[in-house]
C-alpha cells in the first residue's frame, strides 16, 4: 500500500498535472477523479470468492497487521459481496476506517469520565479502536469505512477509477461522500474548491482531497516513485491553526468532580471562527507540553473539533510566563482535590460542589438523557443562581410562575419549557439510569443494564458481583452502580422523581428470553451469510445461553449453515457435527 505525495496549493496542483501530461507525452486534458481524503486508518479488505477473508493494515505498506476479527465488528463493512453480477475471484478492496467527529468527542469524554487520557484526534482514535486485542471494544466504537481504491483483482477487470468506484457502491461498499469525474484541471480545481466548501458539513474529518488519473491503464503508464504514485496527488486545504497567547489556565470542574484545566486564549480567528478558549485535557498534558501563563502557542481548528493548543513557541519567552500548579483545593467549592490511584484526573470530592451540581443537572436535562428541551447550559445556570433548582428533582417541581418572574422567560416561552419537563417524565429505563450520571456509566453501559434489569428497583440494592457478570461490564462500573444503588440518599430521590410523576419504562429489557436458556452450555459456529447480521446472531446465541466458535471442532454442538457456506460445511460433514438452518436455530431459541 503506497502513499502520497501532497500539494499544498491550487498551483502546486496545477503543476501536478503538467508532470502528468509531460510523462505521458501528451497535451490532451487528463480526465481525474477528486474525492475528500478521509484521516483515519488505512486497510485493506480481502475477499475471496465474495466473501471477506481477511483485513489488514498499511503497517510499512508491504507487511500489515491482521485485523479481520475487529473490521468484521465495523457495520459498513460487507462480510460478503452483493448486489453485483460479477464478482471477481479474489479481490482488494482498499480503505480507510475513521471515526465520526461526534463519536470522537464522546469517546473523549468518556475517557476523561473515567480518568483515561483522551485521543488527540479522531485519527488517533480510529486506529486505537482497530488495533484492539479485544474486538468487543472496537464493537463498541462506532467506526465506519470509506472504500476508495483496489489493490489485486483476479477473475475481473475495472477500467476506471469512476467504473471501480460505481461497482463498489452497486456491491454496497461504502465510498467517500464525494466522488466527481473532471476533465482537465480546471474542473479538479472547482471540485477540490467544492469539497473545501462542503467539507463543514462532513459528520468526519478531512483535511484534504485526493485527485486520481482516472483511467487505470494511464495509472499503469505512469506507475510509482519509491512509495508514491505519479498518478495521483493529495490536497491539502490550509491548515486550521493560529498563534495566540495563553491569558490564563483556569480549572473548570465537571459532573463527575474531574478537574480540567482550560486554557483562556486571546481571541484568535482561525478558519473563520474565533477560538479564545481551549480544553488542555489533564494536568499531565500541559507537563508535558510545558505550557505557561503568557506563552504564546500554536493553536489549531480541525473540522468542527474542538481546539487545542499544538506546542509553545518557546522563541518568544519573555521569562515572564509562569507555570500553573494544579489546584489544592477545588476552585468552585473549596473542598479537597484528590487523583484516584491509577487516574490521570484530579477530582474534587465537595459532595455538594455547585459546579458539580449544575453539571449534573445539565447533563440530566441533556438530548441523550431526559431529553428535557430548553433546558440548556444557561437556563440551568440561571435557574440554578437564582435558587429554583439545586438538584436535577427540583426541575420537576418548577412552575410557570416561578419561570414568568426571570427575566429571560415569557409566557410562551415558560409554557415551553413546562411542556418539555412534562413529557420528560415518560421515559425508558436506559435514558434514565443515563442521566442520573453514575460515576462510570456512560450511554452504552446504562443500556446494558437497561437490557438485564427489568425495571429500577430491581437494581436497588444490586451486588457488584450481579452486574459485573453482565458482559461487557467492567469491575469499576460494577462497583459504582452497586454503590450507587446501595446508598439510602440515592434510593430516597429515586423514590421522589417517581412521586413527581416520572413513568420509566423499559423497552430494552431482555429477560424473559433469559430465563429459559435454551442453548445453554451449547457451542455454534456459523457459515455462509444468514438473514440477519452476525453479529446480531452471535449475541441472541449467547444471551440464549450458548457460545459462538470461530472454528468447526469435535467440539462444536451445531452448524448454522447460511448462503454460499465455506469451508467449515465440508469440515463439519468430516467430523460429524450437525448442520442446521438459520431458521432451525430458531426454532430451537423458541424452545
Ligand atoms: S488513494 C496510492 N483516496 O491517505 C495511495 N487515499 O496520504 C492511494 N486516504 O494511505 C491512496 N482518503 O490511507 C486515497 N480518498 C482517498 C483517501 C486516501 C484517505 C489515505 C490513505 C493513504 C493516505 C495517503
């Protein structure tokens, strides 16, 4: 897997074209296909006979590392080719897996909840979540693939970039958002500035676009350098970053306790937006960037993600800039900071610290939680400094007069947010466990509880030990929703919000299918494709109690043979292992 070569400005990407047309000998307008260039992590899909045989990385782009078992975790990648008349005999499929800005960000949060180091990037965070031992983590992180060139083919041939790309959107690969056929220059430069235009919109992040002779014979001409190919050129739009000076290092306390040091910046336009503040993460980070008040820094915008300071331009100390020390005491309530062993966060432990608490008000009211519209982060600080709630219950017992005497309220507008808190109240079990913000328990933990406990008060009083044999639930959590759900305090409010009217039902609860367990102790493997993803078949064979193998063995109770099955059918026949249908199994899972 090759690289490529970078062109920093529409000049330079003139001048890749005049290198092409000089190579070629000719003075015809080279037709050329541009797509965004997606920053993520290159790989390369195998298939054989239509199905995926294996996925690797670029590595040093002749020796990769294996990663099938986590690609085949990723949605958008098909397990076998469809939709298409002709599939080549073995196949290549090359690129990127990356994650979406929004994912990055949460997983960043996430990560800092838990006193982890957050990714620098949505790249860096792509390419973690690839290389994984366990590929349930990379299940878990929502991943997606833009496919945008072919390495070997046998058994078929593609003419064109345009021709490969439309066979594999027909085989319902996933291709970048963008791809335009130009003819000559000219119209790569109206793409590329399209692209650059569009680019705001992008849920992903990209920081250029990739311009590809689109005929492939002319490829084939033009072959490679070392390790870049003269047919193609990537452009890079300018970069999102500015140099501003470093006011202030403040701490800024979180739901959780977590203190962030947030650097005040003197307000700096980069990429038409003015940036004058910039999370710097943890205290460890500005160690070892060794920032100072009145530094002056690189600071860079990429996409919509939010800034962060590159490095300090140590040129110009002036010996005046002072280093920051973390904070003692926690700045909003004065109680003690304390780092949990093992953590790079500082916490503070002010039980009632108001930063904390309007934190976690917010984050109840917010979208992914109560849902509560209008219940934003500056009516919560209003509503929170003038008295009217100083616990998330409180927003249950607020009435529209209290709303009519502040200022920011009319009587619209009051009614608004009234009628929101109302239909607040019907909720599910997962959104709710959510927003009470349990030290650990992120969206995907809440549903996981939410699929194994039928209602609230089945957790109440919970062992660490119950929920820590939930799959996927890690000791820490256990240990947090237990004590959670231990704390008589907790179980009091709990019993309050029901008293205002909250209705919480739990449509995710997987239960009843629990109690009978009938694959217990039976162990499946599966081949061939099947009605249903299978990934969603391995999780109903193991919540019905059986276990899913990679590999057919004396072992191995049933086959589940789906369409074009592989080798394993042949295998299983060898050994003797039965061989059901998809709708065998089943009927075996009713029982
Ligand atoms: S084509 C000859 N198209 O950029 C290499 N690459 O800087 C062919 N990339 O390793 C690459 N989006 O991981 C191509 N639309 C796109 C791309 C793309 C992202 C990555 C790819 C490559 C790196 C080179």
């Amino acid at each position: 897997m090759l690289s490529l070569d970078n062109a920093f400005s529409h000049e330079e990407v003139r001048e890749f074209d005049l290198r092409v047309k000089r190579f070629l000998g000719t003075d015809d307008e080279i037709e050329y296909t541009v797509e965004p260039k997606y920053d993520g992590l290159a790989i390369e899909l195998t298939y054989r006979d239509g199905l995926l045989l294996r996925a690797s990385t670029r590595g040093d782009g002749y020796v990769g590392e294996d990663v099938t078992r986590n690609i085949r975790t990723i949605k958008s990648v098909p397990l076998k080719i469809e939709g298409v008349r002709d599939i080549p005999g073995e196949i290549d499929i090359r690129g990127e897996v990356y994650m979406d800005i929004e994912e990055f960000e949460a997983l960043n949060r996430q990560r800092e909840e838990k006193g982890e180091s957050p990714f620098a990037n949505p790249r860096n965070a792509a390419a973690g979540s690839v290389r994984q031992l366990d590929p349930s983590i990379t299940a878990s992180r929502r991943l997606h693939l833009a496919c945008y060139g072919a390495g070997a083919v046998k058994g078929m041939e593609f003419r064109s970039q345009w021709e490969f790309i439309r066979w594999l959107e027909k085989a319902r690969f996933p291709v970048p958002v963008i791809v335009r056929l130009a003819k000559g220059i000219d119209e790569v430069v109206e793409v590329i500035r399209e692209i650059e235009e569009k680019r705001r919109h992008f849920p992903f992040e990209t920081d250029g676009a990739v311009i590809k002779v689109n005929d492939f014979e002319l490829q084939r001409t033009l072959g490679v350098k070392t390790r870049e190919p003269r047919w193609a050129i990537a452009y890079k739009f300018p970069a999102h970053q500015g140099t501003t000076r470093i006011r202030d290092i403040i701490p800024s306390v979180g739901r959780t306790g977590v203190i962030t040091p947030v650097a005040l910046l003197e307000p700096v336009r980069i990429g038409g937006v003015t940036v004058s503040r910039s999370t710097l993460h943890n205290w460890d980070e500005i160690k070892r960037k060794d920032l100072r008040v009145g530094d002056t820094v690189v600071v860079e915008r990429a996409g919509d993600v939010i800034p962060h300071v590159v490095m300090v331009i140590k040129e110009k100390r002036t010996g005046k800039e002072k280093p920051f020390a973390i904070p003692e005491k926690c700045p909003v309530c004065g109680a003690k900071v304390v780092r949990e062993e093992g953590e790079v966060a500082f916490r503070c432990v002010g039980i009632n610290c108001p930063a904390q608490v309007q934190e976690r008000i917010k984050h109840f009211a917010s979208r992914a939680a109560m849902d509560i519209e209008g219940l934003g982060e500056k009516n919560v600080e209003l509503l929170y400094s003038k008295g009217l709630i100083r616990h998330f219950v409180d927003i249950y017992r607020l009435k529209k007069e209290d709303l009519l005497k502040l200022p920011r309220f009319a009587e619209k507008s009051a009614q608004n947010l009234i009628d929101a808190i109302q239909r607040s109240k019907k909720t599910t079990l997962a959104r709710f466990l959510y927003a009470l913000g349990i030290l650990h328990v992120g969206e995907y933990a809440a549903k996981l509880l939410a699929r194994h406990f039928k209602s609230l008060e089945d957790l109440y009083n919970v062992s660490p030990e119950r929920i820590a044999g939930i799959k996927q639930m890690g000791e820490k959590i256990a240990r947090s929703v237990s004590d959670f759900f231990s704390d008589p305090g907790n179980l009091q409010t709990l019993e309050t919000l029901k008293s205002l009217g909250l209705e919480i039902t739990n449509p995710d609860f997987e239960g009843k299918k629990k109690k009978k367990q009938p694959f217990e102790g039976l162990v499946f493997v599966i081949t061939g494709t099947l009605p249903r993803p299978r990934k969603e078949v391995e999780e109903m064979i193991e919540d019905l109690g059986g276990h899913v193998s990679s590999a057919v063995s004396k072992s191995t109770d049933y086959l589940v043979v789906g369409e074009s099955p592989g080798s394993k059918l042949q295998k299983a026949q060898d050994l003797g292992v039965r061989t059901i249908s998809f709708d065998e199994l089943l009927e075996m899972a009713e029982g």
